[in-house]
C-alpha cells in the first residue's frame, strides 16, 4: 500500500535533513520515502515540489558541509547573484580546507587549498570572495570562454574590473596565472552577452584596435541608441544580430533607431553567428571598412 504524502507546513519549499525531520517528529522514516518528498543527498531531502536547480542542490550540499568548508567557482558565483551561471548538471563547487577529508559523492567537484580557506557570508551560505572567485574562475578552461564569463560576472556586477586585474596581478606563478593576467586584459566591464564579447576578441586578436563596447550614442535631439561595439573617432557601429527582431512594434523602433544611427553619419556593420564561424572574413570587412571611413574623413 503507498505511504501516505504527509507533508507539514515546516518542511514544504524546503531542502532539510532526514533524519533532523524525523527527530523532531515533523515525518516518520516511512513518510519521509513518499512521494512528497525527493531525496538530493544521503539523508538530505527536498520537497517535491521544487525545481531541481544548482541552488537547490547546493543548498542540500551545504547542509553537509563538513567545518571549514564553503562554496566555490560557479556555484559561489551563484550565490554572488550571478544569474544562470550554473546549472542543475554543472557539479556543485566545494573548497576544503588543508588536511580536511570528506567524500561527498556524486555531483560534487572538491578543490582543496593550502593553508586556510578565506570565507565570506553569501546569504546563508559560506564561500569565496567575489574577487577570489572570479580570479580562480579565469584561471582555468579556455582563454576565450574565460573571457566570456568574466565579461558575465561584470555585467552582473558582482566583481569590478579594477579589482580583478589587480588582484591578477599580484598573482605568484602558478598554473593559470598567466592566463588570468590576459584575461582581465581582455575583459569589458559592459559586455552585453557573450556572443558581443566573442566578437570583440575576434576583432582585438586580429590585431585591430579595442572597439568601445555598450557605446551610447547622441545626436541632437538626445540620446539615440547604444551599440554593442563601436570606433567613435570612425562613427562605426558594430551589431551583434542586433537590430531586426520579429515583432512589429520592435521591427519598427529598430528601423527607426538605424535611421537616427544613419542620420548622424554612422555606419552600422551587422554580424550574425554566421560571421562569428569565418572570423577572417569579418576581420576583413571590419578593415575594409576602416579603411574607408578613415580615406572619407581625410578627404574632407
């Protein structure tokens, strides 16, 4: 026969301790295996009701968490408010002190440090800085998608660029230092998506000069559109699939922002996914263009 669904007030919305719920009575051990319940972790479980997200599971993580311990690399960039930085099959991020062992199973990547683990208070949970968290994420994986994420952890603003590239600077030699030194070189404070940043590193590897991102342009009845990637000084535009949208109403005010974009001498370059898989043709037409625009600004 099935158990019934017990399901009291205290437990519902949450992610609990089994054997915490049973003690205090809230459940019994057979309640606990009913359908109302689903278990995370050995003697972790949640209500059934809640989506599986990387915060649920890092929420049953930490009610495990042996002492000294805390949350780390895209889970603590999570708990910094970084949205959708992780997901439900990205593992949860522990960092262990020196000495400590702890074998917490599945779905779970430990980093251990030497010496001790600098923590700070997340909401209810441990982990490291924002700093400390957005160096040790840049440190590793490819020199293009780190760029990519720390570009996403600015623009959530949990970390300024200024601190970060101090703080890679201060880096003993070790691996990824390097790379992190190049990556804040790389990054922009004002990335949009990281689709934008792919396109400007595109650009900057092909040895063209820094385009200013998230540019705000004006003319003179006021402000007229920011564009992703711009050349001021060439009133050069640079979309990323930016301005045709389905909708009437949007179709509309995009035309209408090209226009105002056109009116005051810009050019606007558009570039799709596409373009991003043959980076030298863009680079080409990126360079053609300036080219153009520089011979047209001499001639005047």
């Amino acid at each position: 026969m099935p158990t019934p669904a017990a399901r009291p007030d205290a437990l519902r919305g949450q992610v609990f301790r089994g054997s915490t719920a049973v003690r205090r009575g809230l459940l019994t051990a057979k309640q606990l295996r009913s359908s109302a319940w689903v278990r995370l972790r050995q003697d972790v479980y949640a209500d059934a009701a809640l989506e599986i997200t990387h915060r649920l599971l890092l929420s049953a993580v930490g009610l495990v968490l042996p002492v000294g311990a805390g949350f780390t690399g895209l889970s603590a960039a999570m708990l910094w408010g970084v949205p959708d930085i992780a997901g439900r099959d990205d593992p949860v991020e522990v960092v262990l002190p020196e000495g400590s062992r702890w074998h917490p199973g599945a779905g779970v990547r430990v980093h251990r440090t030497a010496g001790a683990v600098g923590l700070e208070h997340a909401g209810r949970w441990r982990c490291t800085g924002r700093v400390d968290t957005a160096v040790g994420l840049v440190r590793r994986g490819s020199e293009e998608d780190a760029v990519v994420l720390l570009d996403r952890l600015l623009a959530a603003g949990m970390v300024r660029l200024d601190d970060v590239r101090e703080a890679v600077a201060d880096l003993a030699r070790g691996r990824g230092a390097a790379q992190a030194r190049r990556v804040a070189a790389l990054a922009a404070e004002f990335a949009d998506s990281p689709q934008e940043t792919r396109l400007r590193l595109a650009i900057v590897r092909a040895d063209l000069p820094m385009p200013v991102p998230q540019f705000r342009v004006f003319d003179d009845e006021g402000f007229v559109a920011r564009v992703d990637l711009a050349y001021p000084e060439l009133l050069i535009a640079i979309e990323y699939d930016g301005l045709w949208h389905a909708e009437r109403r949007a179709f509309l005010d995009d035309r209408r922002r090209l226009n105002r974009l056109v009116a005051a001498g810009w050019v606007v370059l558009h570039v799709t996914s596409d373009d991003l898989r043959h980076p030298d043709r863009l680079v080409a037409r990126i360079r053609a263009l300036r080219a153009r625009r520089l011979a047209d600004i001499n001639a005047r």
